[in-house]
C-alpha cells in the first residue's frame, strides 16, 4: 500500500491537504529497491568506526593515522560524486546505481588480498574503491526518491528512505563488534612476553584477518542487488531532460543559487560532524569509562539505534513541522548535548554522545531535499556536488583525532560542536535564501 501524506509540508515549507500517495503504486518496486541502498551504504561507512579501533591494534597506530581511514573513505565521494552526476545525467539513474554497486563490491572483495598481505595502504585503497561506489550510490538515490513521487511531499519520501540508513549502520555495529572485534586487549606485559615468545607478529596478523569474513559477505550481497537492479524497469522521472533541453538551458547556473551553495557547507559541516562524533565514540568510552572494546561498540549501537529512532520520528513531525526549522532546532540542541560531553567526560558525556545521535537524524536528507529544492535541470548534477561536499567526512576525523592526541578525546569533540552551530546558522539564514524565487518558477518548486 503507497504511504499517505496528509498533510504534508514542503521542503520549502508549504502546508497542503491531499491524498497524494508518498509513493505511486505503479513506481514502488523501484522505489523498494533503491530505498534499500540507503541501508546498504550505511554497512561500510559504520564499518570504518569499528575498523580505526581495530586497525590502531593490528597496525599499531595513533589516532591520527587511524583517522586516516576516514580520509581515504570520503576522498572517494569527493572524487567520484561529480564524475557520477555526469553520467546519470547522461545515462539516468539505473546505470549509475549499478555502476556504483559494482565498484562497492569490489571493494570490499580487495579486503581479502589486503589482510594477506598485511599493508595499510592497501586497505586504504579499497575503502576509496567502496566509497567511490557510494558516491554514485548517494548522488543517484536521494534525488531519484525525491522525483519519484508527488513534488510536496519530496523532503518527507526522502526522510522515509533515509531511515533504512541508520539500520544499516546499527547492523554494521553489532556485526563488527561481534566478528571483527576479538576482545582481547593485550596489557603490556602480555605484548612484552608475546613478543619474547616470537608470536606478537603472529597474533596482530590474526586481528587484521578478522576483517575479511565481514566484507566479502557484504560484496556479495551488494553484487547481488546490482544484478536486482540491472533487470528491473526504472520509470522516467520529472526530471529526465533531453540532450537538447541541456544544451540550451538558460537557467541560472548552480553557482549564483545562494539555497545550494550553502546547503554544500552545510552538508560538509555536518557530515563531518556526524563521522567525527562516532568514529571517536569507542575511544570515548574506554577512556572515560573503562569499558572493553566490545561493550564499548555495543554503546555506539546504542547511538544508532537513538539515531534510527530520530529518523522515523521527524520523517512524521515533517509532516507539521517547515523542514528548515525542525533543522534548526535539532542543530542547536545538538551543539549544546555536544558541549556537555567535552566538558563533563565520563557516562554524562557518554550519554550526551547517544543523545547526539537523535538529533542528528534528520539532517542529512533535509539538507540535501533543501539543497536541491528548484534546480530543475541542474538536479542531478546539484545532488552530485552536495554529495562531494561529504568530505568533510575525510576532514574532521583526522582533525579530531590531532586534537585527542594534543589535549583530550573528550577536548577533540568541541570540533562537531562548531560545525553544528554551522548547520543552525544554515537553517535559520540560508535554506530560505533563494525561496521566493524558486516558488516563482513553474515546474521547479518540488525539484
């Protein structure tokens, strides 16, 4: 049955009464199909906060090398987002989702050359081959979900998909806190006598093997689901221009569209925000807590399950409430829990890092459906640069991760704390910037 939205309020904050389905029932098995992707993606960028803990073991290295992983995951979504906008705008959506499922694959089948032969840098490169799969993952789903349906109702549908993402990252947890972490953590007296005994090398090579079981079960799924897609009809959307309505758009160019240009900062500032807070979320824990690694990993479960819990919620208060403002408002109160957890360390902080998690979950897709919102012909390639724009995922980790080493982990969280007053300032002063203009426009207010 097509989810009804009554009433429903805009990106742009427009309220109407109608019995619109949130979804056209003749569109939903595609809708089915690519909403599943949100899950999909959320599995290896969750994966990564499991895998800086359990690289600084096997490889032996300090936070920032560790951030370095984040670094070379969202250097992939900066490289391959706009290359991936070309092509969809060129080819459509189905050929970029299944050419970025298959690079996703890819990558995490390089996870088993990688562990044998025991090289960071080789790991480093197959996360930028998954996140340039992701890249044309994001820059496709999101914009496709919001032409899918009714133009009103497109912040809404797209909250909807996005709740599926924060299920795969609670997925992607609990399995690597199961499978990936051992919860053996070697005091140095036990080091010392493993390495007496000429087995340390041996033991560090055996958690790094840990790793591969996990990712080469998740290529195979995500091949699998490229073969789904690659047979199935996608329907032409609202905004499948022709070669000659491109080459002769006059429209105003993305640059001069102040709506996008800040949603791009903003998505970078809160992107890196939302990574930064949990890829330092278990070292958090252990070192205000005490707690082992696993149960440290089960906490930041605990964070995905708030953030899945926020999602669904505000996907039903977007239905009274202007997605601008609920955008404010979770941003401010997220830069406050943020700032209690750098300066009160311990299970209050902790608790605040869950409680963060909330807050956050509805950013990304109300920032993106406003980011969007007007571009007409210059969707596709608008969605792929907001889609680049989520390297700051590549940039506050290592940022973070220099500030823990210098002062405190707890010190390092004051990061997020100025990039979610970035993303209040956003709400209240940009997404509306170019508002009258875009309702002006006929055809464009639901792009």
């Amino acid at each position: 049955m097509p989810f009804n939205a009554t009433p429903v309020v805009s990106a742009a904050g427009s309220r109407k009464d109608h019995d619109a389905p949130l979804v056209p029932r003749d569109r939903m098995l595609p809708f089915v199909l690519v909403t599943a992707l949100f899950f999909l993606w959320a599995v290896p960028n969750n994966f990564n906060d499991i895998l800086i803990r359990q690289f600084m073991k096997s490889f032996e290295i300090n936070r920032l090398q560790a951030g370095l992983v984040q670094f070379a995951f969202y250097l992939g979504y900066f490289f391959l987002a706009y290359p991936a906008g070309v092509i969809m705008r060129r080819a459509g959506y189905k050929t970029g989702i299944v050419i970025g499922l298959c690079l996703y694959g890819a990558g995490c089948i390089l996870f088993y050359p990688a562990a044998h032969v025991g090289q960071y840098w080789f790991f480093l490169t197959a996360l930028f081959v998954i996140a340039s799969g992701l890249a044309f993952l994001e820059t496709g789903a999101s914009p496709f979900i919001i032409q899918i349906g009714d133009p009103e109702s497109a912040a809404q549908r797209v909250n909807f998909s996005q709740s599926f993402n924060p299920l795969g990252s609670i997925t992607a947890v609990l399995i690597g806190s199961r499978f990936i972490f051992s919860g053996i953590e070697l005091k140095p007296d036990q080091v010392a006598a493993l390495q007496a005994a000429g087995t340390y090398q041996a033991y560090l090579k055996s958690e790094t093997l840990r790793v591969v079981t996990p990712y080469l079960v998740l290529g195979s799924l995500v091949l699998l689901w490229a073969l789904l897609i690659a047979r199935t009809p996608f329907p032409h959307t609202g905004m499948d221009y022709s070669r000659d309505t491109l080459e002769h758009d006059t429209s105003k160019p993305l640059w001069k569209r102040k709506h996008f240009v800040f949603a791009v900062v903003a998505q970078f500032l809160y992107v890196g925000a939302q990574v930064g807070a949990w890829s330092w979320q278990i070292p958090y824990v252990q070192t205000y807590t005490g707690l082992g690694e696993r149960k440290a990993g089960y906490l930041l479960t605990a964070a995905l399950v708030a953030f899945t819990a926020g999602r669904f919620f505000s996907t039903w208060l977007l239905r009274y409430v202007r997605a601008s403002q609920l955008l404010a408002v979770y941003a401010v109160i997220n830069a406050v829990v943020c700032g209690v957890a750098v300066l009160r360390p311990g299970w209050v902080g902790v608790y605040c890092l869950v409680a963060t998690s909330f807050f956050m979950s509805t950013m990304y897709p109300t920032i993106f459906a406003l980011g969007v919102k007007g571009l007409g012909t210059h969707t596709k390639t608008g969605g792929a640069i907001i889609v680049m724009s989520i390297v700051g995922g590549a940039a506050i980790p290592p940022l973070m991760g220099r500030v823990a080493d210098l002062s405190s982990v707890a010190v390092s969280y004051a990061v997020p704390v100025l990039c979610f007053v970035g993303v209040a300032l956003y709400a209240w002063l940009g997404a509306g910037a170019d508002r009258e203009e875009i309702e002006a426009e006929p055809g464009l207010a639901g792009a």
